[in-house]
C-alpha cells in the first residue's frame, strides 16, 4: 500500500505515509464482516486512491500547502538569509525611490504625505486645501502609476 500511496503522492514520501494512515483508519471505521467484502486488496487499494485524490483536491482548492506553512513557522535568524537579500532589498528601494520622484508634484505630494508621512486624507486636505475627494482621486493615480511603472522597466532618470 505504501508503494501505491508513494506513486500516487508523486513521491513525496511524508504525503504518502500520511495517506496510508488516513487510508488505514477508514477502512477499520469502515470494515464489515470478512464475507461481505470479496477482495480486500482492491477494496484497501480504492480507499487508498480515494484518500490521495482528497489530499490533491484540498491542495488545489487551497494552494500549495508550502507558501502558507511557512507564515506558521518561526522565521529563521536574519543570518540565514541570502548574501545578496540585502543588496537586492536595497536596489528595489531605491527602484520605488526614483519612482516617485519622477511622478509630477500634484500627484507626488500628497502620496508621500499619505504613505511615507503616514497622514489622514483629511489632513492632507487641508493642508493642500484640496478637498479629500481630490485628494484621494490623486493618490489612487500616483499608486497606478508607480504599480505599472514598477511592472515593466526601470523609471526613467
């Protein structure tokens, strides 16, 4: 069974004992008298595959197990992390950086009040004297800008 499992988990041999154990324990809660089932082994091997297209099933509506499992786990020593996470941390920065210098002022202003100064729309209103409808209609056209400037090349200089 454990080789079944194996092949259906694609290899992964922690999903495949897993699956084994699940299988295993349905067919107990499941089992009725020895007469009435006429071949065990392919009544054990569909429970079985049945268990291992749940597993698959549920990782597809849920995504890949991995990306979330990791957000669960404690985070590794900041040691441990690539030699070059910090210069690409730093390149993206300064990426973003430019960005928003090359956005006109009108628009640029009141996205760095907003996200960099971390002020309300109302205050920024007011000390623009704009009205807060304007100021966020602004705002929202900086941050489309930048996200599709952000997306393709570099800004220009």
């Amino acid at each position: 069974m454990f080789q079944q499992a194996l092949r259906l988990m694609g290899g992964n041999v922690v999903d495949a004992e897993d699956a084994v154990d699940t299988a295993m324990l349905r067919a107990h809660q499941n089992y009725v008298s020895p007469g009435k089932i006429l071949n065990p082994r392919a009544w054990l091997g569909r429970i079985l595959h049945n268990v291992c297209m749940d597993i698959h099933r549920e990782r597809q509506r849920w995504g890949d197990t991995e990306e979330w499992m990791e957000d669960l786990e404690p985070s590794e020593p900041e040691s441990q992390e690539l030699p070059d996470a910090g210069l690409l941390q730093r390149e993206s920065a300064a990426a973003v950086h430019e960005c928003i210098q090359a956005l006109p002022a009108n628009l640029r202003v009141p996205l760095v009040m907003r996200y960099l100064q971390d002020m309300s729309y109302a205050d920024i209103a007011e000390q623009l004297r704009l009205t807060s409808c304007n100021v966020r209609k602004r705002i929202q056209l900086a941050y489309g800008i930048l996200r599709t400037t952000l997306s393709q090349e570099p800004c220009p200089r």
